[in-house]
C-alpha cells in the first residue's frame, strides 16, 4: 500500500471512528485482513491527516468493505446488521426525522412499532445520537448496524432534499461536541 495513493482515492464520506484501532483489530480477529495488512494501514494512518483513519485506508484500498466493517461491528455490539438495500422502509418511521436531522446524525429510521423506533446507523457507539433521538422522539431506539455505503445510499434516496443543511448541521454539532 502506498499512502499517497489510497488518501487521494478516498470516499467524501466521514471517517467510521476517529480511534478505529479497536476495529482494525476486530478486522483481523475475524480473518478479513491479515496482521501485515493492519500493520501497514495503522502505520500509514499515522503518516496521513488527523481525519484519515487506518479503518479509512482500508476501505479506500478495497481490503475490506463497508458492508465487511458494518458486520464486525454489529457483531462487537451485539446489534443486528441490516442490508439497508434489501430492507423495506416504513413510511411513518421515515416521517419521525427530518432530512436535516438523518443527514446531519447519519440515521435512517427502518419502522416504529408502538414506542420503539428501529433505526440504522454506521456507528453504534455514537451515545450522543442515540440519547438525542431518544430524547427528542420521546421514542426507545432499537439500533441496526448498516454499512456506511448502504447508509448513504438511504439518505440519498429517502431524504435528499436535505444533504446540504444536514451537513452543516453536523458541521456544527462536530464543532460543538469538540
């Protein structure tokens, strides 16, 4: 691998975790790289900019997928992957978060059964999501772990029309939250 190549190759989309180590070692627990492999993507993460992960380069280098991070993750947590792309998303759930609010805290609502929302995100360690929808939906969040590529697929097709504001919005809250 060769870092100038893979940080130009980059997806625009956010890093999984700042501190992905635990994830890069997750990967490797479970066969889908090698220890010469995550050796090389944490020293080259080390090499690349703040925000480039050892994670991040190990997608841009296609050694694993988003799908294959998701899985491991889910997995790690005890949650349930969803294939957001075989999954029939229910209107009235949808309707709970505004574009603004999926885009900004990258979450998509999948259905609403009484008082529990199921949800997928990317991160299920993201504890500030997860207690702001809760809070503000006065709703229990039952969380699925989707991949980071299914995720924006979703958002692309059920709530364009508020990327940008959302990534303001998420522009601010990083802000905020540092």
């Amino acid at each position: 691998m060769t870092a100038i190549k893979l940080i130009k190759g980059l997806p625009k989309v956010p890093a999984i975790h700042p501190k992905d180590d635990w994830l890069v070692s997750l990967l490797l627990e479970s066969n889908l790289i090698t220890s010469v492999q995550a050796q090389e993507a944490r020293e080259e993460a080390k090499l690349a900019t703040p925000d480039i992960s050892a994670v991040d380069l190990l997608l841009a280098s296609k050694m694993v997928t988003s799908a294959d991070a998701a899985k491991v993750k889910a997995l790690h947590f005890g949650a349930e992957f969803i294939d957001l792309k075989k999954t029939r998303l229910d209107s009235d759930a949808l309707a709970n978060i505004s574009a603004v609010r999926a885009h900004a805290y990258r979450v998509i609502p999948i259905q609403t059964s009484g008082d529990i929302l199921t949800i997928a995100m990317a991160d299920p360690t993201d504890l500030n999501t997860l207690d702001t929808f809760s809070h503000l939906l006065k709703m229990k969040l039952d969380v699925k772990v989707a991949s980071e590529d299914d995720l924006q697929w979703a958002l692309d097709k059920f709530y364009s029309s508020g990327k940008e504001e959302g990534e303001d919005l998420r522009s601010e809250l990083r802000l905020a939250w540092t």
